[in-house]
C-alpha cells in the first residue's frame, strides 16, 4: 500500500513540474523598452554636459512621465547647475533621491542645499553621499573641503546684518572692471598687460586685472595675479614697484601669509597704502573666491593674517574685487551669486565699520539678505541750501525717559535676541525631527535623537532667558510709571563745560553705560597711577639700553652692563604689559559695545568724522592683533608691549568719539592731546587726519538728478593700456628713460663703439651732419653714435637690446617722446643682418651672449607668426595702411611680389601665436577681411 502512495506522490510531483516549465517556457520575453528621440537627444547633451540645452528637454519629459526618478534627477542637475533655481534643483533631486538613482544625486543636494545658505543639511547630504560609496569622479577631498566650507559658513552666518546698497548692476563677464568707477585721480582698471603674464599665465588663459596708477611716480606699486611658474599652487598675488630711471621692480611674491595653496586674485590697494582687499579660494572661506582683507606693517614688513569680509559680502559663490573710495564711505564690489555664467554683478554699497548684527531667524532670511537688493524706500528731498560749519555746538537729543534708561535698552535688546535665538532652534529642531523619515538604521536613529536633545535643551534655555529679559523690561516700565525710578537727568545742557576727569564720570555716561558697566571702568581708572609710574621706569630702561647700543653698534652685546639693562628692560616690560593688558582690553570691550549705542542716539549714524574715528580705532586694533600673531619667543614681550600701545591708542580714539557725541570740548581736547603725543611715541609723529577740513560756508547742493548720477554705477569707456612694463634686470640696463641724461662734455655720447659679440639691436632715432645737444635725446639711455658718408653723418641709436621682442616694447617709448619715424635695427657680430633673421639667431647664442629679458619670460616655441594681409596690385590703400599701424603698432609691413604681378602684404612678425591670433582678428574687426595667420619656421 505505501508503495503505491509514494508512487502516486512521485506522479504528482512531476505532473506539476511539468505545468510549470510548460508555463514558465510559453512565456514572452521581457520587452526591452525603447527611448524615444526626445529622451536619447536628453541624455546626449546631458552627457555632454550641455545642460542648459537639456533644460528644457528634461522639464518635457518631467511633465510626460511624471513618476520617473531618472528624469527629476537631471532636471534638478540642470536646475542647480545652470539656471540658480535651487527651490526648483532640491524638490526635484529630493524626489529622485527617495527612488533608485545614482549616488550622485546626495552629492548634487549637497551642493543645492550649500548653495541655499542650508550649511547643516548640506553636510547630512554630503556625508549620505560618502556613506553610500560616494562616486569615482568626485574625490574625497573635495567632500572635505566643501564640509570644512560649511562649518565656516555655519560660523559667518550666525550673526548677521543688511548692508545699505546703492545701485547695482549686471553686465558681461568680459567688460566688469569699466564699471569700476574708483573717482580716483591716482588710476583706474585695465586688463593685465602681457609684460605680466607668465608662459604659464599665457597657456591657463589668464586675463586679470590690475589697477594700474596715472603717470607712475617712484614708489607707485602694482599689485596683480600670476600662476608664476608653475600651477601646483593656484594663482598668487605679486608686486611691483616703480623705480626712479622709470623701470619696474622685479615682480616679489608677497608671500605664505597672504598666499595660500589654492587661488588668489583680484587685489586693491586702499588710498591708506597699507591696506589690501583681495580674492582668494583658500583661508577660511565659505566657498568659491571670498573677499579678505590683509594690512602690512611698513616696520615689521609683514602682512597681518589675512581677514575674511564675512557674510553677506562673501558667499557660496565667487565674490571679488572689493574697492572702497577714498573716504571708506562706499564701496564697489563684483559677485557672481545673482548671475548665471556669462555675467556678473557690480554692487555699490554703503560701508558700515559697525553694523548693527542679530541672530537669523529662517534660511529664507540670509538668502533674502544676500540677495542685495537696492534700497526700496524712496529717498528725501534735502533742502537746496546746507551750511557747514566747521566747529558747531551739539545740541543733545531728548528721549523719553523709559526710552533713555540704558538698562531698559539692555534688557529689551537681549530679549529680543534671545528670542531669535529661540525661534532659530525651533526651525532647527523641526528639521531634525522631520528627519526621522529617512532613518534607516538603529545607530542613525540614536545619533539623530541625541541632536534633537542637544536642540531641545538649547531651545528650552533660550526660551526662558527671553522671557526673563522681557520681564526685566516690563518690571523697569511699571517703575517710571509708579515713579519709583525717575530720569537720570533731563539733557538740556550742551556740556560745552563738561570736563570729567574720566569719561564714566561724564553727565551722559549712564544713558549708555549700564551701573555695573560704569562700576567696571571705576575700577580699571584705578590701574592708571601704577601704569605711568612702571611707564617711566621702563622708558628709563629703554633709554639706558639704547644708550649702549648707540654707543657700541658693533659690540654692545659682549658688554655685561647692556646685558644688565636689557635684562631689567624685560623685568619692567613683563611688569606693565599685564596691568595695561586689564586696562585696554576691559575699556575696548565696552567702548566697542557701547559707542554704536550712542551713535544711535546722538543721531550721528552718518557723520564722517565720527565714523573715521571709528575706522581709525578699529585700524589701530587690527595692527595690535596682528603684531601678536606675528610676534615669535624671543621678542614677545617687546611685541606684546607694540601692540598694548597700538590698543590704547584705538582706546583712546573711541574716547575722542564718545566725547564728540556729548559735546564735550574741553575734554575732546584734551584726549586730543594724549593721542597726538601717543602717535609721537609710537610712529615718530602724528598720523594725518583722515578727515576733511570743514570750513564755515555755505554750499548749493546739487539737485537730485545730478545725486543719483553720483551714486548710480557707470561704464567708464576710458580704459587705455599703458606702455611697455619695463623690468630691471641684473645685467647691463637696454634702455631707460632718466630725468637727468649721465652725457655730457666730460662724458660724450660713444661713437663707433665696439659691438659685442651676438645679435644686438636697436633704435634709430635720427641722423646729423652737426652736433646735437644732449637734451635732443629727452632722457633716454643708452645712446650710441655711429659715423657714415666718410664721417661727415653720425647716426644715433637708443637702447641696446639682446631680444627683439624687448625693441618692440620700448620702441612705442621712442616715438612718444617725438621720434615719430624711428625704427628697429639688427647686427650680429658688428654686421647689420634683417630683423627676420636677428630673430632666428637669438636662441643660437651662447650663454654669455644671450641676455635674461627684462620682461617675463613667456615659453617660446620654435616659429615666428606674421599676419598675410592678402593679394594687392599695387601700395596699400592709406587707410588700411594707418589701420595696420594704429593695431599693430612697431610691426614692419612686409612686401613680396607673387605670381600674378601684384604683392602680398603681411605685418609681423610674433613670437606669439595667440597675440598674432589677438591682432588677426582686430585687424578682421576693422575691414581687413582677408588677414590670417601665417607660421613660420625658424630654421627658414
């Protein structure tokens, strides 16, 4: 019986079998779905990177298949990589990242949401992006970096303020620095001339700015962009300086301080000559080029560390060329963060040294203040008469009593940020909670809880020390309404008499400083009488040490008194240094806090002399904070002392502000006194006031139209390149331009003079049968004679030149200064040769004979580029002729007979073939349809 039930199983078994691979094998095969034309045209130019004509491609295909992951995740790319829409990028990369996508797609919300000002979820997505195995096209490194960015952006952002803007305006990535409008008579911006470009500049396309000065003087400097020589290390920042024989220095790299590994361009001096604005993609930096600002110290010759502009002027995108005017009222500054690739914005701004910062509610509100908007409100009509008056007595405001307590301000001030705070932590919070959808393990869930702690707690404390401080508030109200606390004294007085002996002690001190605030400076006036007593004590040691050192410049250190002195020297400096530290670092943090409150209350907020005391303050604490960082072991405590004195001075100028504010002459006179005789001990005299003299008159303003002219962005079409950049070399000078000529009857020009072996060439200026007197030669140098028709003729020639390329630089020189028809010449070995084959035996020389340039250097291959014209019966039209002239200026037309019996015309020739390409395609612009470029070889 079991047999046959095992039997029957068995028949089963394989009956259903059977079914099944007769089911299995009636099936189709899975259809392979076809794209269409419109998808495979999509991903063809996404591939190609041609996302702004994929574009629209894929926001069809979206609206078609609106489910499909692959299509949202390339429209975000497109959307984030080309239009700025990054509401747009993240709703449709947020989609696709909840499907089966490339990995890529956490790595491009990353960048939307760092883009956006979202620092912390741009790092969640970044992080997701390496978790998830990242991608071999992006490094690691770079996720590093772009994190690192984030945390810094984290930082700039966490307390924030709107800039005043003028005018803005967008224009073509090309032509930005015209709308550059410095006013200033000392130069303007032109395109970095080629004498400053490297053969690696050359090759990586380099085309920076400079700002170049009107008729340099002797000291005026350059400061410019350069690969140098090789691009291991980003661009850095050179500077040149003119030289009194009317070269250029060789360009000095400014170093490891200001440089960093990575990118820097765009740099200004400021009209203060100590101040540097420039760009960089290093340092601390919130992405892209971020605008710093760095101060050298013409005693120590150092760069300060270099000071990042922070938010809203630097950004996620690139933001450079940052330019104050000469009263570091206004600004001009260019950013890339509001334009797609081709333009960029040129933003005029008002400078506040001192905004009024708080805490940022909502992402939407740094997006919204970076954005930059103009003023929106409209302006007021000023009346048509202002009189100035140089010495006017301040007349105080009234403020309502409640208004004018200083602790009511306090506590309503605190509160409110306290509570930004606190709505800041909520929006945070709910983000972290909301992240809890996209847990996928125990170990992300734990972590993600302890955040939400962390928030909750921050949250709770924030919350409650608002409503504390409000309460604070309130109580002090019901008190002035009670009349239990009464105005501290009513302002009716101009204080012309007000003369303290310190500034707490001032009739307005308590409408600014808080009771303990004015306790505080009580005490640290106390430190006064034991400061000025160890102040003498150590300029007596000072003075003994210098004494010795005077007197024994060569040995003073083998003398064991000097040892002596230094030493009781340092004992004294260590003795002062902490007890003036306690003094100038308790006054600056309450002046610096509270001299914005008075400036607000005075109503002062655009007075320029108020406001260049300020900047002077603040200037003279950025010097001390630099000399520290600057200071090593072995002088510490001469530095530290440098810079004390550097922070009483700025203490001592926010004195000079507050005593303005209230009116109180006698006293500003005095501070006066002690900051002139300050800067005496400090700088060896006093510093130039930054401020305009104001003289008692009255002035028409002008009307309303000619203001907004003034303080609206223009094209300034007035941008000529100099002439030839000159260097100094270390060899035998080829030419100079010098105010007063080293000829003279003692020392005639050479004639006849020996050549030396090699190519030589030179100018030709003129040719007399008389003597000709020195002064004929305007400055010029070297110049040689050179006798003919039997010595009744001397020829004169300028410079003395190893590279053709230099004649051609300095030969747009000797036809400025009248020599309109001088010309090129070229000898080797003493014979006159062509130019064409001078060139050709200037790479043959030896190394004694062939010179460094002066210029440099760009990498030369082995051709020469001249520019064919075309085919001509007879001359050249005089137009064309003075059209070729005025673009190729210094280049030899050239002639040849052809086959037809006309000629063919060409100009050259170039070492280069990109500047032959450059004077091509001006000389096509201009109607000469016909030119193109010809390379020839040396050897021929």
């Amino acid at each position: 019986m079991a047999y046959f039930i095992r039997r029957s199983i068995v028949c089963i078994l394989l009956a259903v079998l059977t079914l099944i691979s007769g089911f299995v094998s009636g099936q189709d095969p899975e259809p392979q779905v076809k794209k269409s034309p419109y998808e495979v045209k999509a991903d063809s130019l996404f591939q190609k990177k041609g996302f702004n004509e994929a574009l629209p491609y894929y926001k069809q295909l979206v609206e078609q298949f609106s489910q499909d992951p692959n299509f949202h995740y390339r429209l975000g790319v497109c959307y984030l990589l080309v239009s700025k829409e990054l509401d747009k990028s993240i709703e449709h990369l947020k989609f696709a990242s909840t499907r089966q996508v490339s990995n890529m797609v956490y790595y491009y919300l990353g960048e939307a949401f760092f883009h956006s000002y979202n620092f912390d979820d741009a790092i969640s997505y970044y992080r997701r992006f390496i978790i998830n195995g990242g991608d071999p096209a992006i490094d690691i490194q770079i996720i590093e970096k772009r994190v690192g960015q984030c945390e810094n952006g984290n930082f700039m952002v966490r307390f924030i303020y709107q800039p005043s803007v003028i005018d803005r305006v967008t224009v073509h990535r090309n032509d930005f620095f015209r709308y550059i409008n410095t006013k200033s008579p000392k130069g303007s911006f032109i395109l970095k001339p080629n004498d400053l470009k490297t053969s690696v500049d050359v090759k990586q396309g380099d085309n920076s700015i400079i700002f170049y000065p009107n008729n340099p003087e002797p000291g005026d400097r350059i400061f410019y962009s350069s690969y140098g020589s090789t691009t291991s290390f980003g661009k850095d920042i050179f500077v040149i300086e003119y030289q009194p024989d009317g070269f250029w220095s060789k360009p000095r790299n400014l170093g490891d301080v200001v440089n960093s590994s990575l990118d820097e361009d765009f740099p200004y001096m400021a009209d203060d000559g100590v101040t540097l604005y420039f760009a960089s993609k290093g340092h601390y930096s919130m992405g892209g080029f971020d605008i710093y600002r760095t101060i050298y110290n013409p005693d120590t010759k150092q760069w300060s560390t270099p000071e990042n502009l922070g938010f809203p002027l630097s950004s996620p995108y690139d933001d450079f060329l940052f330019v104050p005017d000469e009263n570091n009222e206004k600004a001009t500054f260019v950013t890339a963060r509001n334009t797609l690739a081709d333009s960029l914005e040129v933003v005029l701004m008002e400078i506040d040294e001192n905004p009024i910062r708080r805490p940022y509610d909502k992402i939407e509100s740094l997006r919204r203040i970076a954005q930059l908007n103009s003023k929106e409100e409209p302006k007021k009509d000023l009346p048509k008469q202002v009189e100035q008056v140089g010495s006017a007595q301040h007349k105080p405001a009234t403020f309502n009593a409640v208004e004018n307590d200083p602790e009511y301000s306090r506590a309503l001030a605190q509160g409110f940020s306290q509570q930004m705070k606190a709505d800041s932590l909520r929006v945070k919070l709910d983000a972290l909670r909301h992240g809890f959808e996209y847990v996928n393990t125990a170990e992300e869930r734990r972590n993600l809880e302890k955040k939400v702690v962390i928030v909750e707690n921050a949250l709770l404390e924030a919350q409650q020390s608002a409503d504390n401080f409000f309460v604070k508030a309130s109580q002090i109200e019901q008190e002035y309404i009670t009349g239990k606390r009464k105005p501290i004294d009513k302002p009716t007085s101009t204080f012309a008499s007000d003369n303290p002996k310190f500034l707490y002690q001032a009739q307005f001190a308590p409408t600014v400083f808080q009771a303990d605030e004015i306790t505080r400076l009580a005490q640290l006036e106390k430190l006064n009488p034991q400061i000025e007593a160890l102040r003498k004590e150590l300029m007596e040691a000072k003075s003994r040490v210098q004494e010795i050192e005077n007197s024994e410049p060569e040995s003073y250190n083998e003398n064991p008194l000097y040892q002596k002195n230094k030493l009781d020297y340092i004992s004294k400096l260590r003795s002062i240094n902490p007890l003036l530290t306690n003094l100038t670092s308790g006054k600056k943090e309450l002046y610096r806090e509270c001299v914005s409150v008075a400036v607000v209350k005075r109503g002062s907020n655009n007075d320029a002399d108020i406001k260049s005391d300020i900047d002077r303050a603040n200037q003279h604490f950025r010097a001390a904070s630099a000399i520290r960082n600057n200071a090593d072991d072995e002088g510490m405590d001469e530095s530290t002392y440098e810079a004390l004195l550097l922070d009483e001075l700025g203490v001592l100028r926010l004195e000079l502000v507050f005593a303005k504010l209230w009116g109180m002459r006698i006293y500003q006179q005095e501070v006066l006194s002690k900051i002139f005789r300050m800067e005496q001990n400090i700088f060896g005299r006093p510093l130039p006031t930054a401020s305009p003299k104001i003289k008692t008159e009255k002035v028409e303003e002008p009307d309303k139209a000619t203001q907004q002219q003034a303080l609206a962005i223009t094209r300034d079409n007035d941008k000529a390149q100099p002439d030839a950049i000159l260097f100094h070399t270390d060899s035998e000078v080829e030419f100079q331009v010098v105010e007063k000529s080293p000829y003279s009857k003692t020392n005639p020009i050479p004639v006849d003079k020996p050549f030396p072996n090699g190519v030589i060439y030179r100018i030709q200026v003129a040719a007399f049968s008389n003597p000709v007197a020195i002064d004929f030669f305007k400055g010029m140098v070297p110049i040689h004679g050179e006798l003919v028709n039997g010595g009744k003729v001397t020829k004169y020639y300028v410079g003395n030149f190893r590279m053709l390329s230099n004649a051609e630089k300095a030969l747009p020189i000797v036809r400025s200064k009248g020599f309109k028809d001088a010309f090129i010449v070229a000898w080797h070995n003493g014979r006159t040769i062509a130019l064409s084959r001078a060139k050709t035996l200037e790479y043959s020389q030896g190394p004694d004979q062939q010179e460094e340039s002066p210029t440099i250097s760009i990498e030369k291959d082995n051709r020469l580029y001249m520019i064919q014209l075309g085919h001509f019966k007879g001359r050249l039209p005089d137009d064309m002729t003075q059209t070729i002239k005025a673009l190729a200026p210094g280049k030899d037309i050239i002639r040849k007979p052809d086959n037809q019996g006309g000629f063919i015309y060409s100009v050259g020739s170039y070492s280069d073939a990109v500047e032959a390409t450059r004077v091509k395609d001006n000389l096509i612009g201009s109607g000469i349809k016909n030119a193109f470029v010809v390379a020839v070889e040396m050897d021929n």
